[in-house]
C-alpha cells in the first residue's frame, strides 16, 4: 500500500479530519487535509512540537516520544511516532470516537512505517 492510500484509509475513520507524514525536520511526506489547512506551515509546526515533546520526556525521564493527544475547542490532534525520522499527525472533531481514532493512528502509522 503506497503511502497516500495509508493516509485516505485513515481518513475514513469517523471523526478523522486530516492526517499528515512530516519528516524529522519538518518536510511534509505525504497529507489529506482541506485545502484551507497550510500543510507546509503545520509541517514545521509538528516538527517543533516533536522536539519540544522530546525535551519533555527527557526532562521528566519518561523516555522516549511515543504518542501524545491534545485537545483544542474545534478539535483534538493526535501525534504518533512512525520511525526515527518520520511522524503522523492527525486531527478529528470533538466529538468523535478518540479510542477507535488512536487505534487507527496508531495502526496507520505501522502501516507508514512498512512503506518509508
């Protein structure tokens, strides 16, 4: 499976908004979003969000950057790590099923690992 066809498989998941593979250092890989969402822009944004992430584990010695949530008035955005050099985000609505949806990441993003 190519990795666009990752990408629309969980974007069929209810809820599901948009999902972008973003390099390390920010490049964005592949995405299925709206055209009104900048992926470029949310590329290097995830990429920072990464590092501070990271910094954080280390910091609290958790360790290593698995997955993180986060939740905003419109929405709720998942990060999950694919390899050493590549992440998946995704968002969804507020009101979507947030466990169907981490297993779906999570699923996709094994899936994007076979294909990098």
């Amino acid at each position: 499976m190519a990795m666009k066809d990752t990408l629309e498989t969980l974007g069929k998941t209810p809820g599901i908004t948009s999902a972008i593979l973003v390099s390390r250092d920010g490049f964005v890989i592949e995405a299925i979003a709206s055209s009104s969402v900048d992926v470029e822009a949310v590329g290097a944004i995830i990429s920072t969000g990464l590092g501070t992430a990271e910094m954080m584990g280390s910091g609290l010695e958790q360790g290593a950057f698995n997955q993180a949530m986060m939740e905003f008035d419109q929405g709720v955005a998942f990060l999950k790590g694919v390899s050493d050099q590549a992440m998946l985000a995704a968002t969804a609505t507020t009101g979507g099923n947030l466990g169907a949806i981490r297993i779906a990441v999570r699923k996709a993003a094994e899936q994007l690992a076979s294909e990098l």
